[in-house]
C-alpha cells in the first residue's frame, strides 16, 4: 500500500512587515481592537516585485533544500491559490518554469483559505494512484491585491505568503503508525457563497474585484465546520484528540481557533498559532503554521498532525499525518 509521506517543508514571507498601528492611519480602527477581536498583530504585505508565483517560488525552495531534493525529483506541482498572477496560465506552471522543471505536471488549486487541504488531499491520491511519486504543495497568496483597503471590516485581517511541502510515495501496511497522509475529509457548501466572496472576476465584471464578507456570518458557521471534518477524519482514522500531538487550524482568527480546539478536546499546549505573525494567508496560512512550528521545534518525526481549513464557498477540510 502506497502512502504520501512528508518529505520536507518551507515558507517565505514578503520583506514588509504592517502593524496594526499602521492600519490607524489608513481606517477607523485600533491595535487593540485588531488583537481583542481577531489575535492578529502584524502581518506581511507584498512589494510590487513580489507575487504569487515568486513567493511560492521561494517556498517551494525552501521545501526542496529542507528534503535534500532539486527540481528534477519531482513530478507534480500543485499550487493553492485564490489570487493568481494571471488568469492563465495557471500559477503553477509559471513556478514551473521558475524552477527550471521540463517534465512533469502542474495545475492550481482553488478552494480559498481551504485550499492547501484540497491540494494536499489532491496531490495524496495522484501520489497513491501511481501518477506521481513526488509532489510539491503549495499555498501562496497575495490577498493584498483583492482587499478593498477603505473597508475597515476586512483589510485588517488578511496578509500575504507562501508555504510548501514535498510529499513522496512510500511503500507501507497502511497502519496509522507510519508516516505520511493517513486520512482526509473535504467538504462544501455553495448556498454560502455570499458570505464570503470577490465582487468581480474574468467572466463577470471583467476585473479582479475586492474581497466581501460577512464577518459575523462567517464566524457563525466556523466551528461547526471545522469540528465537523477534523471529527470525521479522527473516526476514519480510529485516533482520539489526546493522540493527536499538534493541531494545526487554519489561522483566520484567534477566537475561532481556540473555541475549535476547545470543543474538539485539543489542550492548548498542543495548537499552533501564527495568526498574531501573519494575519490570514488564506491559502498559505496552514503551510506557513506547519513550517513555522517545525523550524520552532514543535512538530517532529512521528508526531501525528491534524491540520484544518475553512473558507470561502463554503469549502471546508481536515487532513491527519504521520509526521
Ligand atoms: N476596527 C474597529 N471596528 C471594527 C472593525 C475594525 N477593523 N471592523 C468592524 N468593526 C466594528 C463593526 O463595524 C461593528 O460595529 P457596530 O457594532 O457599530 O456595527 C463592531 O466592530 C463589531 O463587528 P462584528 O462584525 O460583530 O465583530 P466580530 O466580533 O464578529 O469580529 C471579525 C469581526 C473579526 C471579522 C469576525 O467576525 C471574524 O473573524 N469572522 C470570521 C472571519 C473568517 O474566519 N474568515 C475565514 C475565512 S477567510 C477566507 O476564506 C478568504
């Protein structure tokens, strides 16, 4: 039986760091209510040369380095994005191209802040179909460039990056206790569509457009969610929450973090926080919690890691690994 093992991992974040103090200027906000209502602090903003594809570019090196790998190992490319450089060709193939790789495939992936779980998910089964022994997934965004920078309610909260992994086939029994993807649950639910979406795209207004939400609404349904698919892959994979190690949750906001791991059962201890760094990456903020608690030391060989997304669509999705 094959199983998607985690090879290594990488992040790269825009040079600019914006504080919420900076925000004070620009809305009519305050650092304190930034920090009470979300946990956000700072996060990084994309220069003009910096973009999807060179951001995660520089994440999908840093993977490869952190596995000992080049280009020329892998043959499949999955890019997580909701904010594209173009409309086509897809991102991927332009990180691609950047990478010097002539062979192999790549696409991108869309699914919002929910994405690198579908990515992951999708990489797992080409991984365990036999059409590809090794994948780079990456999340990368740049939500700078969709945020309406006069609405206090929304440009607060997002930031830009990118994070990535290498996953290689591995032969195994198929037992929890080996490493690599063990067990997946995605979801959606586009009756939501309205409570979280861009005002504009190619087939439509014929612009990017800005990003809307109903935050409340959002906030609502968020741990409803999120208990209901890390809940499903804990069964599937006959684990409680006390076997987990770390629990990586998709860093939107602090409050629905901490009411997720409460009702789940996750001991606080256990849960990996970045959205104080990096505000919501969408896409980027799983991979850039999983390669900032690795590089802390927290995550390491044979720990078992839930991660968890929830976003736009709705789309929602768990994914349990053998780290
Ligand atoms: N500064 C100051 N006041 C503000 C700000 C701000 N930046 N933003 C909103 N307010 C005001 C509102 O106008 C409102 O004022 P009013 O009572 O006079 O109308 C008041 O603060 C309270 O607003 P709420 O929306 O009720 O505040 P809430 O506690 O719900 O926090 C937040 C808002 C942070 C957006 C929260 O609802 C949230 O995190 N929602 C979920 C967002 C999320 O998880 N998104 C994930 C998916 S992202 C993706 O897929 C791309």
């Amino acid at each position: 039986m094959i199983r998607s093992a985690v090879r290594g991992v990488g992040s790269s974040l825009p040079r600019r760091i914006m504080t919420n103090k900076e925000f004070e200027k620009l809305v009519d906000t305050s650092d304190e209510w930034i920090v009470q209502r979300t946990g956000i602090r700072q996060r990084h903003i994309a220069a003009e040369d910096e973009t999807t594809a060179s951001l995660g570019e520089a994440a999908a090196r840093a993977a490869l380095a952190d596995a000992g790998l080049t280009p020329d190992d892998i043959d499949l490319i999955v890019l997580a994005t909701s904010t594209p450089n173009n409309t086509f060709p897809a991102t991927a193939v332009e990180i691609q191209e950047r990478l010097g790789m002539r062979h192999g495939f790549a696409f991108d992936m869309q699914a919002v802040c929910t994405g690198f779980v579908y990515a992951i998910t999708t990489a797992d089964h080409y991984l365990r179909g036999g059409t590809a022994k090794r994948a780079l997934v990456i999340g990368s965004e740049t939500f700078s460039r969709i945020l309406d920078w006069s609405d206090r309610t929304t440009c607060v909260l997002f930031g830009d990056g990118a994070g990535a992994i290498v996953l290689e086939a591995a032969d195994g029994t198929g037992s929890a206790a080996e490493r690599g993807i063990i067990a997946s649950a995605l979801r959606s639910d586009g009756s939501q569509k309205d409570k979280l979406y861009v005002d504009g795209g190619p087939s439509t207004t014929g612009t990017v457009g800005h990003l809307r939400m109903q935050g409340r609404e959002v906030f609502k349904h968020a741990v409803g969610m999120i208990t209901d698919v890390v809940e499903n892959v804990l069964e599937q994979a006959k684990v409680t929450p006390e076997d987990i190690d770390w629990f990586v949750p998709h860093q939107a906001n602090k409050r629905i973090i901490d009411a997720s791991a409460r009702k789940l059962g996750f001991a606080d201890e256990k849960v990996v926080i970045t959205v104080d760094l990096h505000g919501n990456t969408s896409a980027a903020s799983v991979p850039l919690a999983l390669d900032h608690a690795v590089k802390q030391g927290k995550i390491k060989p044979g720990d078992l890691v839930m991660l968890e997304a929830m976003g736009g669509g709705f789309t929602w999705g768990a994914t349990l690994i053998r780290w």
